[in-house]
C-alpha cells in the first residue's frame, strides 16, 4: 500500500518538500492509508514550501532540526468535518448516489463513530453488486422518533437471490457497527434502478 | 460583541490543547477526567489514531507510523464532545453551536479537569478553529460577491476553476500566534449548488508561548481574533443569507 515519502530542504530554511509515492507496506497489508494521509498523496510530484505542510490536512507538523537531522511529525485531525467530507466524495466517487448530502453529512458528523464502515459497507456493495443502483440516505421512522442511515441496493429487475447478496454483504461487516453510536442499514427497496 | 446570525454557516469548532512533551501522561489520565466532567459528558468512545513520523537522517529518510488511542466523551445530545489523546485535550463543538459563552464554559471545565489531574509544564500548541460550510445561492456564483478572501485569477486566465486552495497565514502577537485561514470547495449540498469550506484556525505558533495559567484568557483572545477575520472574509451579501441580526440603536434586536 502507498507510504508517504516528504523530502526537500530542511524546513527552517524554508525549502520546499516534495511529496512523492512509495509502494510500501503501510500498517498493514489490506489497509489503506488514513484520508489525511491520501489528501497529501494527492499533491505527489508537487514541490510544497515547508510552511504550508499543515494545510494539506495534516492537524501538525512539527520540525526538529538536530545534527543533519529534519524531523517531521504528522498527527492525525481533530476535527470532524475532514474526515465525513472526505468519506462522503469517496461513497460518492464509487457511483452511489446521495440525493440528500445535507442531511448525511449532519448524521455522520453526529454519529462519526460509522464513518469508517459506511465507506467500507458502500465499497463492498459497489464492488459486489456492480449490476445495482446504490442509494444512501438518512431514514426516518415515523413511527418512533429514530433515525439512520439507509443504504438501499436497486435492481432492474428482483429475484429470490437478491436478499442473499444483500445478506452476505451485511454480514461481512455486522460486527464492525456493534457498539457504536448511530447505524447504518444495508437492504433494498424494491424500487427499480434507472 | 460580534454579529449575530441565525443561520450561521459554522458547523464544527475546536480549542485543542496540546502539552509539552516533559509533561506526565499516562494511560489512567482520561479516566480520572471523565470522573470530573461525566455529568456533562457522559458518552464514552474510544478510537484508534494514526501519527506519522517522517525523519531525515544521515543514513536517509525514515518513516515511522504511530498508533495511539484517543476517547471521547459526548455530551447527551451529542452536539460536544472532549478528546483526549497522548499529551492531547481538545473540545469539538458540532452545530447547532451554543453560542461563544456555552462553548467556552466547557472549555474551562475540561481544561480544568486536565489540570487538575496533570501536572502540566509546558503547552506546545493551543488551537481554535472554526470550520464553516457555505452554501451558495446559485450554480454559478462570482466569489468576490461574498467573500472579501479569495482567489484573484486575472482576465487572460480561465474563470471556471474545477477546484483550487485559498490560503493564508496571518501573524498576530509579534508572530506569536498565527491564523490560518483557508477556502476550499466542499462536496455539494442538496441543492446542487457550489458550497464552500470557510477554515480558520488561530493557534499559538510559539511553543510554551503562553503560561498554563493564562490558557483560557488567550483562548478569549483567540477567539475575539477569529471573529475578527471571520468578518473580514465576508462581503453583506454573504451576511445576507445568514440572516444578520441589526441592532437598532439602543442595542435591541431588530430583525
């Protein structure tokens, strides 16, 4: 997986910093790297003077000047709103659509504890049932004051497999919603795909 | 008293404190915290964070990525929570925000709590950071009709940009402090329309450049600066959608 190389001047001499690409392990071999990290990657090949290091999305960047020593520290956001925004273009990018973005990106900024696994439940969906449409929106229950999220599966046409899929895909990921605030239901609405 | 707003477009802020590195830290610090602020923030999470490490050496350039575990306490509603990391204290407010007086209020607290328990030395950074979404009006907007911080392109240069990076350093307290501000395009809302991120982030550029004791004070003054330039990056147009308040003359609400 891709590892962030930075190298340049030294940043006390105000230099510039070039971000470059490795195909290294990262932590580990199915991981990909946190979304600050790949907004860096994404100005690879580029020359960045050393003070606007932090504004690629990194929250810090600390420099150490020792004897021909240059150290930078990276330290993952505290904020929110990078990480649901960023969550939110990757979904999207994957061909589901999000017809309410408003109301998604309040829900996962409440319930950020399921970013993480909405990404990765949209990844599975999108990469196994390439044939469906993929919709996310927040449902809620008019019956009792409760709301989730909703990620519905479309079909042209349905069979008696298609909650199979569906089923499978829940499960591979069930887990990973154990515990957390907020929810996120896989299923479909029988609605047909356009 | 800065101006007021009843849609305002903040949807995130954060004071974080970070402490020098000869200040204690254990792994028991966040539980004696949450003893002291759970009437306010009684939810528990727990994350997973990764920092990097990038050091040049003689021998090259080395990589190093660091897992540490970072807890959150919500309040009920979950519209705040407190953070706390390795040497780390931040407070996130999400909005509806509660005004600065609210805010602040448990910025104390929290803080309070930390100091109580740690001996704290040193503070290598202390943030605060106000992201705002704006969504525009229209599908094709001209940005210096609202914002007085943008992007300049001049007239032989193409009009359209796909995306770009507004930014900025501001240097204040004899480059003690710095303020960051950034304007970046966002994911698109409901509407369809263009909306943009409106960052600013003052923080103490000068490591141990504030005394603990005067922390909270230069978060009041931080955040008199953040409305300061709040302010100065945005035309009436802008203030029109968010709905100002006027006040008349004797200081009453008139609209």
């Amino acid at each position: 997986m891709p590892q962030v190389r930075v190298q340049g001047e030294a940043p006390q001499e105000r230099g510039s910093w070039e971000v470059s690409q490795e195909m290294l392990p990262f932590a580990q071999e199915e991981d990909k790297p946190p979304f600050w990290i790949q907004r860096i990657l994404q100005f690879r090949g580029s020359k960045i003077p050393s003070d606007l290091l932090p504004n690629l999305g990194a929250e810090i960047v600390t420099a150490v000047e020792g004897e021909g020593i240059s150290r930078v520290s990276l330290h993952e956001p505290i904020d929110l709103t990078g990480e649901v925004q960023n969550a939110m273009v990757e979904i999207q990018n994957m061909g589901v659509r999000i017809t309410k973005p408003n109301e998604v990106f309040d829900y996962l900024l409440r319930f950020s504890g399921i970013t993480d696994v909405t990404v990765e439940i949209a990844g599975s969906a999108h990469q196994r049932l390439p044939e469906a449409q993929l919709l996310l929106e927040v449902y809620r229950d008019p019956e009792v004051e409760d709301e989730y999220l909703a990620l519905y599966a479309r079909f042209r046409e349905y069979d008696e497999s298609v909650m199979d899929k569906i089923k499978a895909i829940r499960r591979g990921h069930s887990e990973r919603l154990v515990g957390k605030e907020g929810w996120l239901l896989f299923t479909t609405d029988f609605q047909p795909a356009e | 008293m800065g101006r007021r707003y009843p849609h305002p477009p903040l949807i995130e802020a954060v004071c974080e404190f970070r402490l020098a590195q000869d200040s204690s830290w254990d792994l028991t610090i966040p539980g004696l915290v949450y003893e002291k602020i759970k009437n306010e923030f009684p939810h528990r999470e727990q994350r997973l964070m990764q920092d990097m490490e990038i050091s040049r050496t003689q021998e090259g350039l080395q990589q190093q990525v660091r897992t540490s575990e970072r807890v959150l306490f919500f309040t009920k509603d979950r519209g705040m929570f407190v953070q706390l990391g390795p040497r780390l204290l931040a407070i996130n407010c999400l909005k509806p925000y509660p005004t600065w007086a609210g805010f602040k209020q448990n910025i104390g607290k929290a803080f309070k709590a930390l100091t109580d328990i740690v001996e704290v030395k040193g503070l290598q950074r202390i943030g605060l950071r106000y992201i705002n979404l704006i969504e525009m009006p229209s599908s094709l907007v001209r940005l210096e009709d609202y914002f007085e911080f943008y992007l300049f392109l001049g007239p032989r240069l193409s009009q359209n940009m796909a995306h770009f990076i507004a930014g900025c350093e501001f240097q204040y307290a004899i480059d003690r402090d710095r303020c960051r501000v950034q304007l970046t395009p966002a994911p698109s809302a409901s509407s369809g329309h263009p909306t943009l991120n409106l960052d600013i982030d003052y923080f103490l550029a000068k490591p141990r450049g504030v005394e603990v004791e005067s922390a909270i004070d230069w978060v009041e003054e931080a955040h008199n600066r953040v409305e300061e330039v709040f302010e100065g990056c945005i035309t009436d147009r802008l203030r029109e959608l968010f709905q100002e308040v006027k006040e008349n003359a004797s200081g009453e609400s008139a609209g």
